[in-house]
C-alpha cells in the first residue's frame, strides 16, 4: 500500500460499520488483535476495500480503508493455509530428497499443488512417507517470516544452487516490483504471498495424487513432477472434503460416460468428444429446451460460417487479445481462422440491412460449433475440450434497453437451472480486467449498467474485480451440484465496443443514427461441458425427460415376447425411448442390469399381465409401483414429460 498518509494516525473500518483509529503502519493482524484475541488468532490476511486481492496479516496499512479480516476457517482462509501447506510440501520433499528443484507451488480452489524436478519417481506409495515430514514441520510450528529481497542477488544465488526454475521466475519479474520471499525454519521460498503466522495453522492436510507437469504449461519444456493436495482449518472439513472427492470419484463424468454408452475419446481427435447414439439424445434434449424456450422470450436462430478472413478477427480484437486459442489456416492466400465464437458473425447479420428501433432488442441464437485451442495438459473430457457447441446469443438492443433486457435474461437463466435442481445459483459481477479494450468511461458505463439491473432484480451479487471479457464486463452464474461443487455456468456479457469497432447502427424514433449497446449470453454454456456437469450431478440417474432410455420392457420367459413386443412399439410411437431385455436371463438379473443401466422405468411382462393387459412397474432405483394399465402408463410418462421430470 502506498505512503498516502503522514499525520501519523489513519482510521480503519471493519464489518461492523465502526471506524477505529490506528498508528500508520499497524499490521492487518494488529488491527484483529485490538478487536479481540480470538479474532487476532484467527486471523489469517485481510482484504482492503473489498479488492480481489487477500493481503498478508503482516501488511502494514498506509491510508484510510475498510478492512475485512480474513479468519482461518473462511474459504478465502482456506487459501491462504493451502498456499502455506504448499510451503510446508516443498520444504518436506527437500528434506526427504535434497537434489529436489522447485518450480512453482500455488493454492487452488480446491487445495494446493507443488511443481518439482526430482531425479527420483514418487509414486502414491510415498505420500504417507511426504506427509509423515509435513506433520513433523506443522508440530514445530515454525514461524512464517516475509522478506523483502534484492532481485539481482537472489537471482544470483538461485543459478548459483542450479535452480533454474525460480531464476527463471525471477527473471520475468517487472523491473522495480518488490521482491518477497517467505521463510520458516531453515526453509524459504520466493514468494508474493499471503500466509499464515506459521506451520502450525496447517491443522488438517492430505496428500491427495501425483501428475506429470510440463514446466509453464508448454510441451516443449521440461516435465515436472507435480504433487496435489489440500488443507483446512479443521480435521472435519478436511473429512467432509474427502468424503465428497470419493462421491465425486464414482460420479466421474468419463467413467459413467463409458459404462453408460454416452460419449467416446480418441487421439484421433484430440480433447474433441464423439458422442454416441444415447448421448446424442441427451445433447438434442438440450438443444431442443433452449429452441422451445426462444420461441417464448423472442430469439430467431441463425446459422453462420465456421471459418473467416482473419481481418474480421482484427476487427472485433481477437486476433490481439486472443490469438493463443485460435486455430488459423491458408485459403486463396488469405490467412483465415476456424471461429472461436459466434458474436462477430452476429454483427454482420445486424449491420446487412438498415436497422430500426423497432426492431429492438434483435435477438440472435446460434448453436454452431466452435473451435478454440485448449493445451493438452489443461483438457479433461467433456469439461475441457477443443471443439463445443454453445447456447449462445447475441442481443442487440438500445441503451435504454439494457435493464429490462437483463431482467429477462435473469428470469430465463432462473428457469433454466430450476429445471435441473440445482440447489444453488451464486452470481457475481466482473469488472474491467487489466488486457481490455474501449475507454474508461465506456466500461464504467456498462459496469454501472450490469449492476443497476441486477439491483432492480433483486439479485444478491459479489464483485470479481479484474475478471470480464476483454470487450465488455458481464455477469457470471455458477451452480452447486448436488454433492457441493461449484460450476461456472452461464454469462451476460455487456458489450459497447464490438458495435463501435463493426460501425453498428439504428435508426432512433427521432430520425437519428444511434449506435445498439450488444448482449452476450449463454445459459448452458458448451453443451460438452454442461452435460458433463450433469452426468456428475445427477451420477448418471438422468430424469425421465433427459434419460437416453426412459424405459426397458424385460419379459419373463419366451411365451411373453409378442405381448412386450406390442408395448415397446405403442410406448416408442408415442414418442418415448424405449428398449428391451427379451433374453432368457433370469428376471432379478434383467432388473439388476436395468438398474446398473439408471434407467428410469422397468415394465415387466408375465403370464398375468398379458391376461389383464397391463404391466408391472418398477420405478428407479428398485421402487415396485405394481400392476398399471398400458393406458395410465402413458399419462404417467407424458406427464412427466411435460414437466421436465
């Protein structure tokens, strides 16, 4: 924090709405202690302003601000014990193999990670041997200390000791940014920070798996040896975490997608997914949802060109801001790019004719399919791919427009994840990021926008400083699943700078030229990542109205197949999926595999329902429901059907 003060006192306010007055240069921690000796213990960094950024306890405060103090047991805690468990995993393994070299270590969302170059191989087996020399550093309870460092000495010293990696590091560092480095015990590392008091506060931690890292994410450097783990305040988040890491194992979306016959990989196609006859029907359920629902809130759907000149790219500032993720080829001598997104195209369609008000807001729906260049370490099946379709739209609308329009944005989004139960919706605002295009004033314009209808929706929001678009700062949605992680879903995206780049424009009820503002919005997303979020979410137990197979006729021996065969094809002309288990397997046996299958329905067809010309029901998972008429059963199905159960 910059010297802005010098009467040598500064005041500070806290949660409560109470200023409080400080000596210049009280620590973050200090302030916690004046409050209280719980609060002082438990703090673990603090937060200036409502800024992104957590600041380290032992930062000094310089000028008037509100603090938030940041406690151990809070997620925002949690990362601040997880990047000191990092600490604590680079020093154990030096420890344990002195020749280690270290790379990078940072806190994630969901734990932390340690990039190494080690002549020896770990394996699972030497987890408990790392985590047995953690625990050893923790009891210690060695005190954190931050060092402020010269930057050519240290640069020095790191080639001096062969380590390449923080010399690296140190190297791209700005010239005239301080440099820190943490250290406890003997032990210290070039660090930004921020961390706990000491080694102590790392009271629950696991060494979770091991992974080869290519250094910086690029193939063509060297491949480290990467260590994952997690930390908490409390031994009993830690078991609550480990308890839904094991439930998210068995729900992971690659393994049920093999055993279910949803979706296939193959080097053939890169981190680009084939899905399969039952998982194509899951993936037009879900186009057909978003089409039906553009007929009742106003959309017209186009379809637009997969590959252009790359001008259009230069234009709209891709070329400039996102060329990393592009894929480019020669055509006619003319360098052009397959489409990364659909928004470009869209505003060909607006500017191909003379455009009124009272065509706004224009509403554009594309579901073509889009390429963008995903490195191969960062893929991961159907949630990180090379290749996807999006529910994506673009609206264009006036100035004025921007409030109602959001608030039907925000109605439609609720409407969406209700039907997919989600159990919660989290919304927050990103703000301009450092790489952007377009003026101050135009971003604070439409920041100011966003937030205004969000407010007159009564939306409940936090900010994310520095996250929007490089055009435009947006609203993002993320869900919880049922077993509690959370999922970045859908976007608003607010655009002013595409219409000016691409020379937009309306003719306003005055007789005026008036340039549109441009509304960026998915809801599912890529449908590759959604229906991966949903197999997990649901662990393959689709409903009725998104199963691949809603019901499996099973008979009980030979006599019965004709009767069945009857049934499969009145349920499959009234347009529901139906198969059949016609073998001569026994029928717990049938019903066991229809279970393992997670489909919802089992009829099952005797001697007596062929007299009374019904079926046996069983419900998912093993529920018997009894006899029911070919006839109920229909109503039964058609209604769940139509409410999207």
């Amino acid at each position: 924090m910059p010297e802005t003060n010098t009467s040598g006192v500064i005041s500070v306010t806290l949660k409560d709405g109470v200023p409080r007055s400080f000596a210049l240069g009280t620590t973050i921690r200090e302030v916690a202690f004046s409050i209280g000796e719980g609060l002082g213990k438990a703090c673990v960094g603090g937060r200036i302003d409502g800024q992104g950024a957590i600041l380290d306890l032992r930062t000094p405060l310089r000028r008037d601000a509100r603090l938030e103090i940041v406690t151990a047991d809070s997620k925002d805690g949690w990362q601040v014990i997880r990047h000191s468990a990092a600490h604590i995993l680079a020093d154990a393994l030096l420890s344990l193999w002195p020749d280690t070299k270290l790379a990078i270590g940072p806190a994630t969302e969901e734990g932390f990670y340690y990039d190494v170059d080690l002549a020896h191989r770990i394996t699972p087996d030497d987890l408990p041997k790392i985590e047995a020399a953690m625990a050893k550093i923790v009891k210690e309870d060695r005190p954190f200390e931050r060092c402020s460092v010269d930057r050519a000495d240290e640069t020095r010293k790191a080639r001096d000791h062969g380590d390449v990696y923080k010399a690296e590091i140190l190297d791209g560092l700005p010239i005239g940014e301080e440099v820190t480095f943490y250290r406890h015990g003997q032990f210290e590392d070039l660090c930004r920070g921020p961390h706990v008091p000491s080694t102590g506060y790392v009271k629950a931690f696991k060494l979770l798996r091991t992974a080869g890292a290519y250094w910086r994410g690029d193939e063509n450097n060297a491949m480290l040896q990467r260590i994952y783990g997690t930390a908490f305040a409390r031994e009993k988040d830690l078991k609550e975490y480990l308890h839904r890491i094991e439930e998210a194992e068995k729900r992971d979306h690659r393994k049920l997608g093999k055993e279910l016959g949803l979706f296939m990989m193959h080097p053939v196609a890169p981190a680009s997914p084939f899905f399969l006859p039952k998982g194509t029907v899951i993936y037009n359920r879900l186009v057909r949802l978003m089409r039906d629902l553009y007929v009742r809130y106003g959309y017209q759907e186009v379809i637009t060109p997969q590959v252009f000149d790359s001008q259009l790219w230069h234009t709209s500032g891709h070329y400039e801001h996102y060329k990393e993720n592009m894929y480019f080829t020669i055509i006619d001598e003319r360098e052009c790019a397959v489409k990364p997104m659909n928004c470009p195209s869209h505003t060909f369609i607006f500017g191909m004719e003379r455009r009124s008000y009272r065509e706004l807001p224009l509403r554009i729906a594309d579901f073509g399919r889009l390429h963008r260049y995903e490195r191969s370490g960062a893929t991961a099946g159907l949630t990180r791919v090379r290749t996807f379709c999006q529910d994506d739209a673009h609206i264009f609308a006036a100035p004025e427009q921007i409030q109602a329009e959001v608030g039907r944005l925000l109605a439609m989004i609720n409407e969406v994840y209700g039907l997919f139960g989600f159990p919660e919706v989290r919304v927050a605002l990103s703000t301009r990021p450092a790489a952007s295009i377009g003026s101050a004033e135009v971003w604070e314009k439409a920041e100011s926008a966003l937030a205004g209808a969000l407010q007159a929706s009564g939306v409940n929001y936090t900010i994310n400083p520095g996250d929007g678009a490089f055009y435009g700062p947006k609203i993002d949605f993320r869900v919880l699943d049922a077993i509690g992680r959370e999922w970045q879903l859908g976007t608003i995206q607010l655009d002013f700078n595409l219409p000016e780049r691409f020379d937009l424009k309306y003719i306003t009820s005055e007789g005026s030229e008036a340039r549109p503002v441009m509304i960026h919005r998915a809801i599912l997303g890529s449908l590759e990542r959604f229906i991966g979020i949903i197999i997990e979410h649901y662990s393959g137990q689709f409903p009725f109205w998104l199963s691949p197979v809603q019901a499996r006729v099973l008979t009980i021996n030979d006599d019965h197949v004709p009767y069945a065969q009857s049934l499969t094809a009145r349920l499959s002309e009234a347009g529901f999926r139906v198969d059949e288990d016609f073998s001569n397997s026994k029928t717990g046996a049938k019903i066991r595999d229809a279970r393992l299958a997670r489909i919802p329905y089992v009829l099952v067809v005797g001697a007596k329902e062929i007299a009374d010309q019904t079926v046996a029901l069983r419900e998912r998972p093993d529920i018997d429901r009894g006899s029911i008429s070919i006839d109920r059963l229909l109503e039964l199905f058609r209604d769940q059907e139509n409410r999207k159960q």
